[in-house]
C-alpha cells in the first residue's frame, strides 16, 4: 500500500513538472516580458553593417571624385577643339589635285600640236638604193624635239648616218648615228633654235668617222619632203604604224572601226589601244604621250 502511495506521489510530481513547462513554453511563444531580450541581438549587425561602409567606402569616394570632377573638366575640354582644326588641312588637298589634272600637250580638248613631219624611202635624192630601207621624222614646233625612226638601214663600219634639215642652199645637221644589227635606230634630239625656220625636206647622208666637214657628204641615203600637220597625224602615219593597216589611212575605218572623230573617252580610248586584241601595243612599244597626241587629233576630225 504504500508502494502505490509513492507511484501516485511520483506521477503528480512528474506531471506538476510537465505542466510548469508547458506553461513556460506557452508564455515564451505569446511574447511575455522575458522574450523580449531576444530581439535586442539584431540591432547588433546593423552598426557593424553601416559603420564599416560608411567609414571604409564613403571616404576614398569622396576624395577621388573631387579630384576628377575639378581637373578632367578644362583636359577634356581642351582636345575638343584641336579635332574641329583639321577641316582646314582637309580642304587644301581637294583645291591642290585640280591643277594638278593639266593636260599634256596635244591631250584631250588641248589643240593638236604642230609639227613638220616626213616619211622616208629611197627617193630623189638618194643615190646609195636600199631598196627595203624606210622610216620617219617628226620635228615638234612647240617644244623643238625632234625624233627619228628608221628601219632597215644597214649597220655601217668606218662610217655613220647623219640626218640634215634642208631649205634651198642651208642644211642643218639633226645629228649622226649608227642603226643597231637589225638596221632599226631610234633617235630624239633638241633642236628648239631650229624649230622656228622653215624647212621643206629632209635627208639622211652617209658620213666618214671621224669626220671634220660642217658640209653634208655627197652620199645620200633615205629622204622624204617635210609637211606641215600636227603630232597625231604624224604618228599615225608613221611608216611602223599598224594604226592604218586596220583603221585605213586617215582613220576612216577599214578592217577596224572608224576612229576619225571619236566619242570615246580618252580613258576608254587608252584601255581598247592598251588591250588591243592580237596585238600588243605596250607603253614601251607606244608611249602614252604619243597616244595622247593620237587621240586628240582623232577627236578633231
């Protein structure tokens, strides 16, 4: 009996207990006075989460951005306006290329440049007959340059060709050469003193070497009569010319088109001679400055 006295006295111990901390438990949820000293721990982070910003980050802010607010403003001002400078500069290179485009003498709307020209062969004066020898002078009266080509003319040994200017009883000599082991020679010389008397032929003699008489030899060679026309027609007739075996002897038009009075450019006109279909006409083989005179003596027809 008093072993059941004690399990009762132990059961309501145990559960006066239980329930103390059951209560406990139910005022610490409904927010009694001693569940307030929790909510005191988050004030913690927030000085240690804003002072250390404030202090730390706030500060090099502060000096770094009134350093670059005060000096950037006059330096970045300043390369501004040397950019707006250039436009100058950039205007006299398109005023300078304008006069550079002059045209070349005898090119384009430039008129045809005078000149005394003849085609050479064994004629009237000759009197040492080769029978295959030819070639060409043409003597311009603008500049006094005075060019011959010659073909077939035997390379002579002891002796050399020597090209005269003639007018009734005067001869002026155009200088003396040797034709190469084809018989071709090609010559330019500047005869501007002779450029303004008139000459009515023109012959080539055969000199001794050395040679000390002002006079011509007696010995002729090739000759022909000196006429009056201008650069473009004379290279166009030239005795080498392959311009009329095509395109007829005055441009007219024959196996090729006609190109007396063409409405080509010059730029077109370069590219079709440049690109000339079984032919091969080079700036070595013909010259763009001879093409220039040929063309503005075509567009004048």
């Amino acid at each position: 009996m008093y072993l059941r006295i004690a399990k009762d006295s132990l059961l309501r111990t145990h559960r006066i207990l239980l329930t103390t901390l059951l209560v406990s438990l139910l005022m610490a949820g409904c927010g009694g006075k001693e569940a307030e000293p929790t909510p005191a721990k988050t004030p913690a982070p927030t000085p240690t989460f804003t002072a250390a910003p404030t202090t730390e980050i706030a500060m090099p802010l502060v000096e770094s951005s009134a350093a670059p607010t005060d000096t950037p403003a006059p330096e970045v001002q300043s390369p501004l306006p040397t950019p707006t400078a250039p436009p100058s500069p950039l205007e006299e290179p398109t005023a300078e290329p304008q006069p550079t485009p002059a045209p070349t003498s005898g090119f384009e709307s430039q008129a045809p440049v005078p000149v005394l020209a003849a085609n050479l062969a064994c004629g009237a004066q000759c009197n040492t007959p080769e029978a295959d020898a030819v070639g060409s002078v043409v003597f311009d009266l603008s500049s006094g340059e005075f060019r011959t080509w010659v073909a077939n003319l035997d390379p002579l040994e002891g002796q050399v060709y020597e090209g005269w200017l003639v007018q009734g009883a005067r001869a002026e000599s155009t200088g003396r050469f040797n034709t190469s082991s084809d018989g071709s020679a090609a010559e330019t010389i500047d005869l501007s003193a002779l450029k303004d008397d008139p000459w009515s032929t023109f012959v080539f003699t055969i000199e001794p070497e050395p040679d000390d008489s002002p006079a011509p030899a007696a010995a002729h060679s090739i000759d022909g009569v000196l006429r009056e026309t201008v650069m473009g027609e004379a290279l166009y007739t030239r005795f080498d010319s392959q311009c009329q075996t095509c395109h007829g002897t005055s441009a007219e038009g024959d196996f090729g088109p006609a190109l007396r009075g063409t409405g080509l450019s010059y730029g077109e006109f370069l590219d079709k001679v440049r690109n000339h279909p079984g032919a091969s006409f080079t700036e070595e083989t013909v010259p763009s400055v001879d093409l220039q005179h040929l063309y503005a003596w075509l567009v004048a027809q």
